[in-house]
C-alpha cells in the first residue's frame, strides 16, 4: 500500500495525475491533493503520505519553501516540472527524483517502480534536499556537488574528486580520489547523462572518465588514470577522444 499526496496549483495537473496513479499504479492505494503549499501542510501530517508529488512552480510560497518548512520528513519527494535544465541537473546530482511535465505514464511508473525498489530511507529525503538547496544556489554546475546514495548512506562528493566509472551490470563503481571506491545502483548511462555536461568522456560501453584524471593515452588506445588504473577505450570511441584531448596531454 503506497500512500500519494499531489501538490499543484493547477487543478488540471492534480486531475491528471490522479488519474494516471489510478490507471496505472495499483499499488497507489489512498491519494490526496492540495493546491497550494499552505494548504498542503496539514494536509501532509495527517495523511502521512508515503510519495509526495511537488510542483516546483507554484505562486506564492513554491515546493522549496513548502520542504523548508517541514521540521522532519517522513515521506518520498517526486518534484513534478516544466523542463529547466538547470533545476534538473541540480535535482539529479542531488539524487532527488523528478518528473517531466506534462506527466508521461510510463515515467509515473517507472518512478513508483523505482520508489518501492529503494524505498529510501525518508529521512535522508532533507538531507538530500539541503544538498540539492546547495546545488541550485551555485552559479556554475562544476561546483556541484554529487550525492551518492544507497540503503547505509550518503555520500557527497565533488566532481573534481571522482576520477572514473566503471558500469558493473546494473550497478556503477564509482572510482574517487583517495583510493576510494562507491557502488551505486544507478547505471552507468544515467550518470553519462549527468557527468558529459561536466566534461567527463564515455570512452568505452563499460568505462566513463574524467579528463583532469587522465595521466597518458597511449596509440594501443589504453588511458592511464591518476589511481593507476588502465581504461580500455573502444575502438570507434578513438577518434573522438583524441580531438576531446587535443592539447590536453
């Protein structure tokens, strides 16, 4: 039984999303709703939901100020959002979970899915927010910092510290300075998605690098990293990672 609050100040957004837990999340079994954040408070302690579905853009107080308010969690936060590229970057360094508006089925589902598979520990939901407060509030991108979460904890980091990926089946190695490693369950290609705006190159299906970690590259198409590690770089990727280093080693 999963308990989901909708928050929107547009009463078309809430009937929709209504709509589509109905159809296609059965184990979406109580659903409330409000329109604002002030309406949205009492709302939420004497629910308890279990998802909370937040616009971020609401007039007056947004779903920020309505996070900020709330002195202890105790549900999953799914931001619902028109596209900003920014936010989300933001958002997904922060390993918070989104929506696209207008709501897709398919991705509704897939962020149910994903909330009965980690259940994550509600309570890291504020300290993951304070971070992704911290990440918006930047005005570059390098200087975010990434969260890196499983069931024991959480973790920050920031980008310059992480020297490569390394995909393992479902899961990623995450390959930090100091001799530190992390496993994420997040896959490989969800974090190309994150880290190629940081300048990081997939050079390989199974290997994404960051380029300030790259010692040498030599012609039999092998990178030495800055841990002493040897990267296979695929044969079709070649090309294209020597014009991305040109004059870089």
């Amino acid at each position: 039984m999963i308990k989901a609050m909708i928050v929107d100040d547009e009463q078309g957004s809430i009937d929709l999303m209504n709509w589509l837990l109905v159809q296609y999340c059965p184990d979406v079994t109580a659903i409330r709703s409000a329109r604002s954040a002030r309406e949205a408070m009492p709302i939420i302690a004497s629910f308890e939901p279990d998802i909370v579905f937040l616009d971020i853009q609401m007039p007056h107080q947004s779903g920020f100020d309505l996070l900020t308010t709330i002195d202890k969690w105790n549900f999953e936060v799914i931001f619902t959002t028109a596209y900003n590229e920014f936010a989300i970057q933001a958002i997904r360094f922060s390993a918070l979970d989104y929506l696209l508006k207008p709501i897709d089925e398919s991705e509704l589902k897939k962020a149910i899915d994903r909330f009965k598979a980690k259940r994550i520990f509600a309570p890291a939901g504020q300290i993951l927010f304070r971070n992704f407060i911290q990440n918006i509030s930047q005005a570059n991108t390098r200087k975010f910092k990434l969260a890196l979460a499983d069931a024991t904890e959480v973790k920050y980091v920031q980008i310059d510290e992480i020297i490569r990926l390394q995909a393992e089946s479902n899961y990623t190695h995450i390959f930090l300075a100091g001799n530190k490693v992390f496993v994420s369950a997040k896959t490989l290609k969800e974090y190309d998605e994150m880290l190629t705006g940081q300048s990081f190159l997939r050079v390989h299906k199974s290997h994404l690098v960051n380029p300030m970690h790259i010692r040498s590259y030599d012609r039999q198409g092998i990178l030495m990293m800055s841990d002493d590690a040897k990267v296979e770089v695929a044969r079709r990727k070649r090309d294209f990672l020597q014009q991305a280093l040109a004059g870089k080693i």
